[in-house]
C-alpha cells in the first residue's frame, strides 16, 4: 500500500532536517590499532617490552649465510611487531649484545633461568623465537613455467621448515606455530652483480610463515573513518 503524498513529504523534511541541522560534516579517515588474535592475547596481557631472536642448527651451505638470512628474518619480525600497540620491540641486535655470556639457542632460551635474566637485564615480558629447523636445497634439470608445467631449464628447489615461537617470560607458557615444510622451486636467473638468488629464494620461503604468524600476533592497524560536525552552535 503507497504512504500519502503529504506523509512522503514530510519523511522528506525529516531527512532533509537531520541532515543539515548540525551543519556541514567532514569524513575523517585515520588507522586505528589492531588488536591480536585473541588466542594469543593471554601470551601479551601486560606486555610493555617484547623482543626477538632467531637461531638455527643447520650447518652453512656453499655460498649462502644462513646467519645473516636468519639475522634478516629478526629484523622483518621486530618490525611486524612494530604493530602492536603501547609495545616496546627489542631487537635480536640488542639482546645479543647486552647478553654476551648467554646461551640464546632453543636449547636454553627457555629455561627458567634465561628467562630471569632477560627479564633482570633488559626487562623483557615477552620473547618471538625464530628458528629454522630443517633446509634443504638441490639443482634440478628442470624448474617450474610461469605458464603452468615445467621446462628443460635449471631451477633450485628449496624446502624450509620454519618455527616461530611467543614466549611470555613471566609464566613461562609458551605458543608455538609449526607449519610443516614449505617448498620454494623457482628457475636458476642469471647471477647479477651483488645478488644471490639462493639467498632471496629463502627469504621468500620463510617470509610466508613469518607474515601468518605476524597475522595472529601483530596484525596492520585497522582503516576507519569518523564523520565529524564542522558547523558548531
């Protein structure tokens, strides 16, 4: 059944009203923090200073630095963690050179006592631990085609196994995400100057990882917008 003309008319009015009696309005956009999965929001309750360290046992493959790859995934994770909010990220750099005489492998860094001692001397409530598992890297006559199948050319086929652990240093429990093995098959490229593709490769490998566990735990701040009254009384 259609409302009479003069009850439209005057829905209208009402509408019309609303919209201009406070005056002219203006959309502010502005990024707003995100909070973690909340999963994971016990492991950071009360966490003012978080750090990062990365260690693995995988013995250094003929012209790759494990190291400075690993030292690369730290710092790719101290700045994700840059996201959480009111949070303080220690850096691997900073750890390691304030603690000198500690053993800071996934043999020690979770015992009690190196706990305690993060806690004294760089007043840490909560630890990331980057450790990479497993690797394994071959030559293959043939590698993958952008268009789907493979081709008669070289390629390197890297599989990775990357674990990352948040550790709260006051309780002591810990989450753990495992992932299983990732695989990473690309075409050999022609070596320029200053790059190493099998270094890359990796680092593309384990970035997948890194960026589900960033997710959870520190995810992008959040875009919204607010409409604000610019007439005044």
């Amino acid at each position: 059944m259609n409302a009479p003309l003069p009850l439209l008319a005057l829905l209208a009015g009402l509408v019309a009203g609303c919209a201009t009696s406070g005056g002219p309005f203006k959309q502010v956009a502005f990024q707003a923090p995100s909070q973690p999965d909340p999963e994971l929001r016990p492991f950071l309750a009360d966490v003012e200073r978080i750090g990062v360290l990365s260690s693995t046992n995988i013995e250094p493959l003929r012209e790759l630095d494990i190291e400075k790859v690993m030292g690369r995934l730290a710092d790719a994770t101290a700045r994700g963690l840059g996201a959480l909010s009111e949070v303080t990220v220690v850096t691997q750099d900073e750890i390691r050179w304030n603690c000198k005489d500690l053993a800071l492998d996934s043999t020690s860094v979770f015992s009690q006592d190196t706990r305690a001692l993060l806690r004294q001397q760089l007043e840490l409530d909560a630890l990331v631990f980057v450790e990479l598992e497993s690797l394994k890297a071959q030559v293959t006559p043939m590698s993958p085609s952008p268009y789907g199948g493979v081709v008669a050319s070289p390629g390197l086929d890297l599989s990775v196994d990357l674990q990352i652990t948040l550790l709260n240093l006051h309780s002591g429990e810990t989450w753990t995400q495992r992932g299983g093995p990732r695989r990473n098959w690309q075409p050999i490229q022609m070596q320029l100057f200053g790059d190493d593709q099998t270094e890359r490769q990796l680092l593309q490998a384990l970035s997948g990882p890194l960026r589900q566990f960033l997710a959870r735990v520190a995810p992008p701040p959040s875009q919204q917008a607010r409409h604000f009254d610019l007439g005044g009384d």
